[in-house]
C-alpha cells in the first residue's frame, strides 16, 4: 500500500501552470462525471498522480464518480492522507463499493488510517449477514459507462484482462445498473457505435440484503448464469456468478431437507454429537408428544380393538397410505411457495385441488385396500370400514399438506421447520380416530361377518 505521495513528474506528466490547475480544479468540481471517464482511460499512475494534483474537495468529486475497480487501483497509488480523506468523506455506499475490490488485509490497513466514527460505519457497511446477496457476490466487478463508444469499451475490457467473461453490465453516471452486454455483441460491433445501440435489458438483479431464498427463486425462473447486485441507491455493487448460483440452490435444498424433519439448518455431518443433540433433541420430544396424541386417539379404542385383533393388523396401513398422500401434498405446497408460484392468497385453489386429489386417489386406494382385505379377512363388514377410512384419512392428509405450511407462512414461521412434524399428528391422529371409530359404530356388523 503506498503511502508516499505520487508527483505529476514521476508519473511523466508535465507540472501544471497556475492556469491549468485553475482550470483542472473547476473541472472537476463542475464536471466528474466526464473527468471520471476521462481518468478511466488513462494508467493508473499517471491519473492517480493528476488527482492528487488537485485539491482534497475537487478530487473528491472525480473518485467517487470512478467505477470501484478504477477507484480501487487509483487508491493504491494516491498518498495516504488523501486517501483516507477520500474514504471517510465519499458516501458511505461509494466507499465500501471501493473497499470490496481490495483484499481483507489491505481493507483493514486503509480503515486503520481512518477516525474511529467513520471506520466503524464503514465496516459494518461491509459486515453483510450471513445468507444474503452481498455474501454471495464477487465484489470485483468492472461495469462499463452507458455513454461511451463500443471502441472505448474494447479499450475498458481491455484494461480488465479478466478470462471467461461473457458479459458486462452498464451503469449510468451514477453508477446505478442500466443494462448489460454481451461480449460478442461487442466483438462484431463497429467501433464507432455507442454502446448503447447494442446494450440490452437486464433480466433480473438482487439488493445487496436479498436472502438467498430470492436469489435461489431468480435462478429457477430467470434464465441466467450470472446475477448483478444492485445497493439501496440502486448502484451496480457485484455479482453472483453461476457457481455461486449453484452452491445456492445446493444449499437451500439441502437446508430444506434438514429443517423438514426437525434438523438444524446449522448442522452439518461432521459437527459434533453435543451439538447435533441440542439441535435435534428438542424437536425428537415435541414428537414424543404428538405420538403420545396419536397413542391416545388409539387408546379410546381399546376394547373395541380388543374384540376385533383384525383392527390392529390393518391401523398401519391406514397410517401409512394417509401420512404417504400428506407428505405428497406438503412437499409440492412447500415447493410453490419456495419457488413463488403460489402465495397466501391462493390457498383456495390450493386446498380445492388436494382435496380433489385426495378423494380420488382415497377411493382408488380404498378399492386396491378393499379387495386385498376382503381376501385376507373374509368380512364385508371390514372392507366396508376400512375402506371409507382411507378416503376420509387420504383427504384429511391432502388437505393438511396444503393448509399446514401456508399456516405457518401466514403466522411467519418458516414453513420447512414445523410442517412434517404437525402433518405426522394430523395423519395419525385422524387416521387411527376414522378407521377405529367407524369400525365402533359397525362393531355389530363386525360381530357378525368376522365370527
């Protein structure tokens, strides 16, 4: 990090006369955003050692106009004590957009030379949370001015000498994102253009506090390899690369996965046993307690079950298929809500087709369960029972997968964590109370065809 300052002699450019400074210093007080354009095409040494020519004030108004790749690499350059006036007095946002390009060491070492006040803003500013977008960029991102010829964008690109780029996206004098190009296009394209002729519209972009969620949703509906990063003012500030992307969906299943069946998010394979039992323990005894409701529910039945051990045989089956159509509906609910396909409000159409679903696939299970009891068992009577149980117990499931996490979306619970567990005691508990409690009421008729 140079701390010395460059002179305009070093650098080889000629001292400026009186006049000239004069003339420089109104420049770019009046115009930064073209004395920004014009500091990008030059090297690095040669317009840092310009800038810092001029007075604090004046260089401040070109630097934070400077694209934060460009601002970043004339920093290493500029004396300390105006680069750190220019830190702390540039907009908060501009600077941490400048920091971001410069690696965790270097970061530091700059905000060491700043007053205490202005160097805790700024580091909370690039303190991102875990699991947003800001998190997930490369902040080293080199975006092209929308004012500019497609010949002095071949010149920008080739400053960045970055391999495997496939497009660059524009931003206005501001710095805030308004389209993007494809390199390609900019290969083919006569020199003389602006680059606006060939810019097209961006697809899709994220705040730097997204969650991962909404990125994860962008890339399952957009079609898109690389994702730009825009800050509260609207200013192009990254991008989440196509492996970043990648990781994200990876990720955000698997989270799902774990939470759905009461496992920590946190957790991981090789986390420690302490740690796994204090993440998944809690969750282990709240179902205890719904199989303690279900055990219950089976329990007020006990003499009928006594009189009838053929009832005992068949409880699994009808917990089994019931809680099997209940995961069904749950998981595609889950995944339209993760995905933003459906909302709250469309609960009705929701829960109208797993109810239709339910009470379908209920009588074409109840018909296959009918015929094979009947041929175990015999007795009308109890094909009869178990058969209208699977389809009230089969309806019941459908309709809890699709009102259970919509539920706990509308109270704001995340649906992932609680959903398999309450659709478990639902299942059970009206499956084991259809099939017990119907066959109570037929138990004459039971009498007679099962003796």
């Amino acid at each position: 990090m140079a701390v010395e300052p460059m002179t305009p002699v070093a650098a080889g450019i000629a001292p400026l006369e009186p006049a000239d400074a004069a003339l420089t210093q109104r420049f770019l007080l009046d115009y930064p955003h073209e004395a920004a354009r014009l500091f990008e095409s030059m090297p690095g040494p040669a317009a840092a050692a310009l800038l810092a020519a001029q007075p604090p004030h004046a260089a401040l108004r070109a630097w934070q106009a400077l694209a934060p790749d460009v601002a970043a690499t004339m920093l290493e350059s500029l004396p300390s004590d105006l680069a750190s006036h220019l830190l702390a007095e540039a907009d908060p946002q501009d600077s941490v957009a400048v920091l971001l390009q410069l690696d965790a060491t270097d970061r530091d070492a700059r905000l060491k030379f700043l007053e205490r006040a202005a160097a805790d803003e700024l580091r909370e500013l690039l303190a991102y949370p875990e699991d947003t977008a800001g998190r997930m960029m490369d902040p080293r991102v080199s975006p092209l001015r929308s004012g500019i010829t497609v010949a002095d964008a071949i010149d920008r690109l080739q400053q960045i000498r970055r391999r495997g780029l496939r497009e660059l996206f524009v931003v206005d004098d501001q710095g805030r994102l308004v389209g993007r190009v494809e390199v390609h296009d900019l290969a083919l394209a006569d020199r003389a253009l602006p680059l606006a002729d060939i810019t097209r519209s961006v697809i899709a972009h994220v705040s730097e506090l997204d969650p991962r969620e909404e990125v994860v949703a962008l890339l399952q509906t957009q079609p898109i390899t690389t994702l730009p990063v825009v800050n509260v003012s609207g200013r192009f500030v990254g991008l989440i690369r196509q492996a970043e992307l990648m990781a994200a969906v990876e990720e955000e299943t698997s989270v799902d996965m774990q939470t759905m069946v009461g496992a920590s998010a946190d957790e991981r394979a090789l986390s420690t046993a302490g740690f796994a039992v204090r993440k998944r323990l809690p969750w282990l005894q709240i179902n205890l307690l719904t199989a303690f409701l279900a055990a219950a529910v089976v329990g007020l039945f006990e003499s009928t079950i006594a009189q009838f051990t053929a009832l005992a045989v068949l409880l699994p089956v009808v917990a089994g298929q019931s809680g099997n159509a209940g995961a069904q509906a749950l998981a595609v609910t889950m995944r339209g809500l993760a995905l933003r396909e459906i909302s709250l409000r469309h609960w009705r159409d929701v829960v109208g087709k797993e109810a239709m679903t339910g009470i379908v696939n209920g009588l074409a299970v109840a018909a296959t369960t009918g015929l094979a009891v009947y041929v175990w068992s015999r007795s009308a009577a109890l094909v009869g029972v178990i058969m209208l149980a699977m389809v009230i117990s089969m309806l019941s499931a459908g309709l809890a997968g699709a009102l259970v996490p919509m539920l706990l979306r509308r109270f704001g619970q995340d649906p992932a964590t609680a959903s398999s567990i309450i659709l478990t005691t639902v299942t059970d508990i009206v499956g084991f109370f259809s099939f017990l409690g119907i066959a109570a009421l037929c138990a004459p008729l039971l009498s007679q065809s099962l003796t």
